[in-house]
C-alpha cells in the first residue's frame, strides 16, 4: 500500500459518499444518470465476489462492503425512494451499447479463462466506461449542479492515482497488470475533458454548463 | 508474472 493507492481508495470514497449525501440531503437524484450508477452496482458485485473466496486483509474486505453497500444504497435511493425526482428522460444512454462489447471482451481477453477472472475482467472494462451515461447526460442537459461535479472528480482522481500507484508499484515492486492498466488509462482518459471543464469553472466559483 | 489472484486492489 502507498500513498497514491490509499489517496486513490479515500477519492473513491469520497465520491461515493458526495453522491449519496447530495441525494439525501436535497430529497433528489435530479442530474444524476441512474443507468451510470445502476453499472457502477454491476462492477462492484462482479469484482467483490472474490469477497468469499480469498481475505486479503481487514481494510481490503471492509472497503469492498462499504462500496458494495453504497452503490445499492444509490441505486435503491434513485429507482425507489426518490423515484419521483429521477430525470429519467434525460438519461437516455443505452447501455446495452457498453454491457454487450464489454462482456465480450471480458471473455476475449482476461488473464485466465476462469468464472471469477472473467467477471473480474468484465468488471474492470465495465468501470472505465461506466460514467458515459452520467456525461451524457450532461452533455444533453448541458448543465451539472456543483455538487454533481464534485462527485465526477474525486471518482475521475481515484483512477488518475490509481494510475500513479501503477507506476510505483511497477518500479518497487514490479507488479504489472495490463488489464488494469489499459482500462485505467481509458477511464482516466474519459474525465480528462470534464476534468478541464471543473478546473477552468467550478473551482472559480462558477456552475458547470455547457455552450448550447 | 500477472498477478492473477489474489487481488489486493479495489
């Protein structure tokens, strides 16, 4: 464990919870792509089933449950609870379009042809495209609350260190895993514009929209 | 070697 992971793991964190509080908080999910977050639940159950198989350590399992147990608690929060609020006309993404390829790939290409590697493969292709659907969305609204954008970079920073820890992992300890590399990139690669958009105007204090 | 399991990392 290093630094960049550790920081990379409390971003996450930190964007999980940023979500749920602003969803319970304001009684609304309004802005937020219930298909993103209905994904994010897809790649946390299939890369956490390792969860009965290995214990790694006490951080590693309790970190999994709380990720697990947000995504659920999000999705439930969106599609039941605060139903009324969902703009789901607006989150039009079709998801089939990154579900279908990605399983595909998964069973293409993984680092052993085994249930478990599969679906952890498939989890990790998942996550790098798995906020398509929120910027969409956004990039239909032409808007997102502060609050939102928030969210979207301390979930695009936890794979941007997550990058960092790659690198100091290759040179100390000499780990390398392609598959999580290549996708981590991609994903990183994603927030790049977004994370422009947040840098240039939501932390000069102005609210994240769009040019019509 | 591509660290195939177990996975330390979230």
């Amino acid at each position: 464990m290093n630094i960049f992971r550790l920081t990379g793991d409390l971003s996450h964190l930190a964007a999980i919870i940023i979500l749920l509080l602003k969803i319970w908080k304001t009684r609304s999910c309004a802005g937020i792509s219930g298909k993103s977050q209905l994904l994010f639940a897809l790649v946390f159950t299939t890369r956490y089933l390792d969860l009965f198989t290995s214990f790694i350590s006490l951080y590693n399992t309790s970190m999994k449950l709380i990720y697990v147990a947000c995504s659920y608690a999000t999705v439930y929060l969106i599609y039941m609870k605060f139903k009324a609020t969902y703009d789901g006309n607006h989150d039009t993404f079709r998801v089939e379009f990154l579900v279908v390829p990605v399983g595909g790939l998964s069973f293409l290409v993984n680092h052993d042809f085994s249930p478990l590697e599969i679906l952890w493969t498939f989890s990790i292709y998942l996550e790098s495209v798995a906020i398509l659907p929120q910027l969409f969305m956004i990039s239909k609204t032409g808007e997102a609350e502060t609050i939102t954008t928030h969210y979207l970079f301390f979930l695009g920073l936890y794979r941007a260190l997550y990058l960092i820890n790659w690198i100091w992992r290759y040179y100390f300890e000499g780990f390398f895993d392609l598959i999580a590399v290549v996708a981590g990139v991609v994903q990183t690669i994603l927030y790049c514009d977004f994370f422009y958009l947040y840098v240039t105007k939501v932390l000069k204090g102005k609210k994240l929209s769009l040019p019509a | 070697d591509l660290n195939i399991n177990p996975k330390d990392e979230l």
